[in-house]
C-alpha cells in the first residue's frame, strides 16, 4: 500500500457490471437490514402482548377463586342446591335426634 497515491482529485475506473454489482450488493444489504429490524419490532410488539396476557392471566388466577371477579350461572346453582341440601340434613338430623329420645324413652 506505500505505493498507493491516493488524492482528493484521483480518479477510479470500474466497470459497469462492477458498479452495477456494488450497488444490487448495498441495496440488497439494506433491504436486509430492514426486514430484520420490522422483524425484531414486530417481536417486541409480541412479547409486550404476551406480558399483558400473562398479567391477565396471574389477576384472573388469584381473583377468580375468591370470588372477587364473579362466578359462572352454574356455581350459583350449586350453590342453591347445596344450601338447600344443608337445611335437608339439619331437618334431618332433627328428626333422628327426636326419634332417638323417643325410642330411649320407650326403653325406660
């Protein structure tokens, strides 16, 4: 390279299939260039999105037990059938109870 003289008035020949080579060559970089930065925006979109559905989920998951975000038609119907069972078996046990005092009172 010492031999190189190189000045702000030098001249460069190239051909034209090499300049038009260059050029395809840059163009063809660029556009790689932006597919991957639409590409690595569009993942980033991605993975905000996927965090607000993961917080979603972790809210819904610790609320909906509790019952602080409702409950579906049907646990409401259980719900009245187990209350209504629960008052059954009070009845119930009342009765046994009544019918054991009456059959020790018979044994007496």
């Amino acid at each position: 390279m010492a031999g190189l003289d190189l000045k702000e008035g030098s001249k460069v020949n190239l051909d034209m299939k090499s300049l038009i080579s260059i050029v395809i060559g840059i163009v063809s970089l660029a556009g790689i260039w932006f597919s991957l930065k639409g590409d690595l925006s569009q993942l980033q979109i991605d993975v905000m999105r996927m965090k607000d559905d993961v917080e979603l989920n972790h809210e819904f998951r610790v609320k909906w037990p509790r019952g602080e975000m409702g409950a579906l038609p049907d646990d409401a119907e259980q719900n009245l059938k187990i209350h209504y069972l629960q008052k059954e078996v009070e009845k119930l046990s009342e009765t046994v109870k009544k019918l054991e005092l009456e059959s020790a009172k018979l044994k007496k």
